[in-house]
C-alpha cells in the first residue's frame, strides 16, 4: 500500500534568480519514482495552501532527492522559504513514466526551462543502468541568466543551450534554435517545457514521422486520478493528464485543443 | 455490531465514512493507497447513461480553504459502468453505493432500471450537481421538476435509494420532508456550494460555465447547519452529512448535529489516506469513551 511520506528538508538555495534548488531527505521512502514520474507535495508555510503541487524530481542520490522549482505564486513561494529541519509531505510516485531506453537508443532529450527537472532525472537514471545510451540534451531558457548548471554527466552528453534573451515565456524559440543546429540523429525524443515550444515540437516530430513523448502540465487538484479535475481531449478519447499522463505520445495529442 | 455501526434504511454500514461522489473516482486508484473494505460503503463518482466530455478547461480554482470545481460530470456512461466499474466494485467486500445524474427525469428512470440487474447495495440519486449546462438548474432548485423526479423513480428497482441534494436547495427543511413522503431511504447534505471567479486579465468569469461548485473546509459550517436544521425540523430518515469533512473532529461534529453517516469529499484529493485515518480515530475516540456512535446522532440538539 503507498502511503504519503515525510521528509525532511536539508538544504534549500537559489540557482537562478527565479529558480531554486529544494533538496528533502526522505528516510522511509523505499519506493522508486521512475524518470517522468511525478509527487505531489504539500506547501505549507507562511500562506497556506490548500492543494498539493505536482513536481517532478530532479535528482536522487539515495535518500536525497533535489527538485528543481520555478517561483510562481504563492505555493512555490513557501516551498522557497522552507529551511533545514522543516518536513514536508510527498505523495509518490505518480502518473506514468517516460518510455525506457534499450541498452544502445540515441535519444533526444528537449527541456524548457524547470521542464529540466524530468529530463535531467532521465539522465541521471538511465545512464548508469544503461552506459551505451547516446543522448542528445537541448535545454532552453527566456534568459542567459535562468540558465541551470548541470550537475553532472556534462561530458557524457551532447548538449546544446539555448537562451531566446526575452520574457515571452514561450520557448518556441528553441524549436527554431533547433532546426538550424546541424541534424541529430535519434530513435526517440522526450519533450519537456512550455507548451508552446512543445506544441511546435510535436508538430514538427509527427510530421516527420519521429517516436515523440511530451510530458503535459496541468492545473491539478489530486494528481491522483481521482477527481477529473486535469483532463485532456485526445484521439482516444478523454485522459486524465496526472494519471494517464503525464507523459503522452505526442502524435495522439490534439495540440489545437492543448 | 460494533462500536461504529450505523444504519441507513436496512443497511447497515461497519462505520460511518463514505467517499464523497467524485472524489475518488471510482475507487480503483484510491485502492492503492488504502484497503476500500475498511470503508462504511465504496461510492462511484456519478454515472450518466451516455458518454460525458465534461466541461473544458480551465476546471479547477484553488480557493482559500478549499476549491472549486468545474468538471461537469466527465464519466465514460452506462459501457463503461458494465465493463469496469461495475466488475471492480462487486470485488469489494464493503457495501456497494453507485451514484447517478442525467439531464431529464427518463434518463434517471433508465439508468435506475438498468442498474436492476447489478447487485448494489444503494443508488444515490444526484440531483444536484450544479455544473452541467443542459436541464439548467439542478433539479433541487425547483421543487415541481424535483417533486416529478422523485414521483418517477421511486417505483423503478427496488434498492436503497439515497436523494442527494444541494446545500442551496430552498428551503432545504421542505425538500427533505418530502424527500421522505415519498418514501426514500435517506437524504445526503449535501454538493457543492455554487460560486464564481471573475479572471482579472480577461474580465470575464474564469470558468467556461461561469459558475462552478464550492467544496473543501470552507463549506463546512455551511453543511453542518443544513444538517442541523434538517435534523431540527423532526426527519425521520437518516441524513448523510457532506461538506468540509477532513478529520475525526469534523465527522463528530456532523454526527453531534444529526448525521448517521458522512461522506468525505476534497479532503480525498489532498491526502487519500484521510478516511482511513478518520476511521482509525473514531474507533479510537469511541473505546476511549467508551459510547457508541449510534448514541451521539444528533445529541447536540438536547434540551437541557
Ligand atoms: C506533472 C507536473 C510536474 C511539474 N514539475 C515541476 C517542476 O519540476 N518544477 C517546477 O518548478 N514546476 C513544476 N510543475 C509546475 C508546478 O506544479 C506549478 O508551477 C505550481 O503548482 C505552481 O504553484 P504556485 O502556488 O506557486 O502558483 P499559483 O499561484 O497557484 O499558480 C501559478 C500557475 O501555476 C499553475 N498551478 C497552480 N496550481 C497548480 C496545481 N495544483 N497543479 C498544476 N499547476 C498549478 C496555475 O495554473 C498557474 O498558471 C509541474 C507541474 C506538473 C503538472
Ligand atoms: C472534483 C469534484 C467532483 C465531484 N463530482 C461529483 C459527482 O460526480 N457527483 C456528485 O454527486 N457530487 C460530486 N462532487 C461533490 C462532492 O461529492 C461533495 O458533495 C462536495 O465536494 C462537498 O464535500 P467536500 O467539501 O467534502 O468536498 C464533486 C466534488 C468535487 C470536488
Ligand atoms: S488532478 Fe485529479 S484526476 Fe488529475
């Protein structure tokens, strides 16, 4: 039986003037979140909140598990303000994760500013398990200045950034970022980040035929399938993006309704 | 019989927690994160016949001690009633409860007859959802459309047949007398509360419906003095209290005010291992004071 867990917070810093790294021990959590998975956690703090949010984690090394957490409103606020010693309550694992690599795929991997997190803990996952993978990161910003370090893996990858030097939250940028870079040969591609940039993505990857998963953000109440608070129209029909999702074959979305 | 046993018509429920309709679907995800027969009795989200898109997005608004919900009945209707819903509940052990809403009083009819061939312990009948456009108000804003409701599907399948009403309902005493005249088994007080949340930047309302329903710890005293006025107003049938439920404390106070049972609602959203823990504590409370809950319904309303 999964049981909501306690964790206690060990460090919390900001890595960008709008986005701060939260990292939370959690002792008794011996279940595994695979990438693209997510937790709901509660926010409490000065201001309250009455609903959870849903984060991806960004990374684990045994019981420490790091999110990476744009400040928002006032949820992601608190969660800032949260010093060591302080616990919090997670739910997890949640949803559905991304496709698995086989031991030798080339995979291209797409973040959109915070979409970082679920991306880099694909990293941080597979490549161990899997030495062989080749794997493509393209991460994207609004501004140099938003730009998130990796923690590791940096000389094991192919890695391009890209900052669009504006506030249009947008991303799409990065799409025509992408297409003057010199071709990226891949079997498959995880996209993650505003959904404009991958709406335009996704588009593009269907008509050229590309296997393409994208991992969709949604106001959620539950995360849990519970409620139908998060659903999406798609070719098959209605689907809850916190548990049929979040991660969703990108050529069975209608980006027109998204 | 035991400490937490209640009744509702010829039911007989272990304990007094029930989901709240819609609140955890239909139970299968809420199964992996506790054992569904602890439960008084599993309760579906409301099932309609045909298919349901529900309304689009935006569906949620988080308020301050609670949120709103615009999701507008989304269910996949009667198939999937057949060939899912219906094969998971009838594995529990708990008592079975389905809940059902239509736009017009013949699908009501239909579905109650339908569900005849299903083993079910009770339907509860919602006719108060304040979020599907078509059929405009609920019904239990209108008492001839509820009265000639209630006439229709009284008659149709024998089970035990709960009436779920709005907190709103005007004047709610009345409806639940007759609710009872026309011979059902309880009465559930009851949805969600009807509000609205203008969008600053669009300057216009934030949900598509415009209103949307009210649920979570700010409805609480809300739901708490419905129950209380209807136990007041002499009812005979039982009254399943809804509103605001997050702890062992609330169902106390709900069941103080009138209650036989209660139904637990958003508190599933945030934390769903709440009724588990609510049941925990009440049977804790209970042998600690050593009374049974059949003694505490509606004792706050002694004279003395
Ligand atoms: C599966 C998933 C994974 C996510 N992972 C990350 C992550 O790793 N890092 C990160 O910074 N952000 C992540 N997010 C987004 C994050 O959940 C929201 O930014 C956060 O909930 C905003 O809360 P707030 O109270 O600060 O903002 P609010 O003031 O409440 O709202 C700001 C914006 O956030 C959205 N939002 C508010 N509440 C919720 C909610 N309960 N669920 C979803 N969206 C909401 C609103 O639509 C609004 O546009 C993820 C979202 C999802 C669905
Ligand atoms: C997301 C959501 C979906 C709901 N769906 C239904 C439904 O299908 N049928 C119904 O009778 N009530 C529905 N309700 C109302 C609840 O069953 C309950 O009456 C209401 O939320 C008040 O209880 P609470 O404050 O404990 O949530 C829904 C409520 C929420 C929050
Ligand atoms: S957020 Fe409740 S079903 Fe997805």
């Amino acid at each position: 039986m999964k049981h909501p867990v306690i964790g206690t917070v060990k460090n919390n810093r900001w890595l960008t003037p709008n986005i701060f790294e939260l990292m939370v021990a959690f002792p008794d959590h011996s279940m595994e979140i695979k990438p693209g998975q997510f937790v709901e956690l509660q926010c409490q703090g000065n201001h309250p909140v009455y609903l959870n949010r849903p984060f991806s984690p960004f990374m684990i090394r045994h019981q420490d598990w790091y999110f990476l957490i744009q400040n928002k409103g006032k949820g992601t606020n608190n969660l800032s303000h949260l010093q060591p010693g302080d616990k919090i309550t997670m739910l997890s694992p949640l949803g559905k994760p991304f496709l698995p690599p086989t031991a030798d795929n080339k995979i291209l991997l797409i973040a959109g500013g915070v979409g970082l997190a679920p991306i880099y803990y694909y990293i941080s996952h597979y490549l161990p398990l899997y030495p062989k993978l080749s794997i493509t990161l393209l991460h994207g910003t609004s501004f140099e200045e938003d730009k998130i370090e990796l923690p590791g893996y940096l000389d094991v990858l192919q890695y391009y950034f890209h900052a669009d030097q504006s506030a249009s939250q947008t991303n799409s940028n990065l799409f025509q970022y992408y297409q003057t870079l010199p071709k990226i040969d891949f079997d498959t591609a995880f996209v993650c980040g505003p959904l404009p940039m991958m709406r335009a993505f996704s588009r593009y990857f269907t008509k050229e035929n590309r296997i393409h998963f994208v991992s969709l953000e949604m106001m959620m109440a539950c995360g849990l399938g519970f409620c139908k608070g998060c659903s999406i129209s798609t070719s098959d029909g209605m689907k809850s993006v916190c548990s049929d999702g979040p991660v969703f074959d990108g050529s069975e979305l209608d980006w027109n309704l998204l | 019989m035991n400490q937490l046993s209640t009744n509702i018509g010829s039911l007989t429920l272990a304990n007094p927690i029930v989901p709240a309709s819609g609140t955890i679907g239909y139970g299968l995800e809420l199964s992996e994160w506790m054992d569904l027969n602890e439960l008084g009795a599993i309760l579906t989200k409301s099932i309609t016949l045909l298919p349901k898109k529900g309304n689009p997005q935006p569906r949620l608004f988080e308020i301050e001690l609670g949120l709103m919900n615009s999701i507008g009945l989304e269910n996949q209707g009667w198939p999937q009633f057949v060939s899912e819903i219906y094969p998971f509940i009838s594995s529990l052990k708990t008592l079975k409860w389905v809940s059902i809403a239509g736009s017009a009083v013949s699908e009501y009819v239909e579905l109650l007859s339908k569900l005849q061939d299903f083993q079910l312990d009770a339907v509860e009948i919602n006719v108060s959802c304040p979020n599907v456009k078509k059929g405009g108000v609920p019904f239990c804003f209108h008492i001839p459309s509820l009265k000639e409701l209630l006439k229709a599907v009284k008659k149709v399948n024998p089970v035990t047949k709960i009436i779920k009403i709005s907190l709103e309902s005007p004047p709610i005493t009345d409806i639940c007398h007759m609710i009872e005249d026309e011979g059902f088994s309880a009465v559930c007080i009851g949805n969600t509360v009807r509000g609205l949340v203008i969008d600053l930047e669009k300057q216009k309302p934030y949900f598509s419906n415009q209103i949307a329903g009210m649920s979570g710890p700010a409805i609480k005293p809300i739901a708490l003095r419905a129950v209380w006025e209807v136990y007041q107003s002499g009812i005979k049938i039982p009254i399943i209290g809804c509103g605001g439920i997050r702890s062992v404390k609330d169902v106390l106070e709900f069941i103080l005010a009138g209650a036989t049972c209660v139904e637990v609602g958003s508190a599933n959203l945030i934390d769903p291992t709440t009724m588990s823990t609510i049941i925990r504590d009440l049977m804790k409370y209970c042998e600690q004071n050593q009374l049974t809950l059949q003694k505490l319904i509606g004792l706050a309303h002694r004279k003395e």
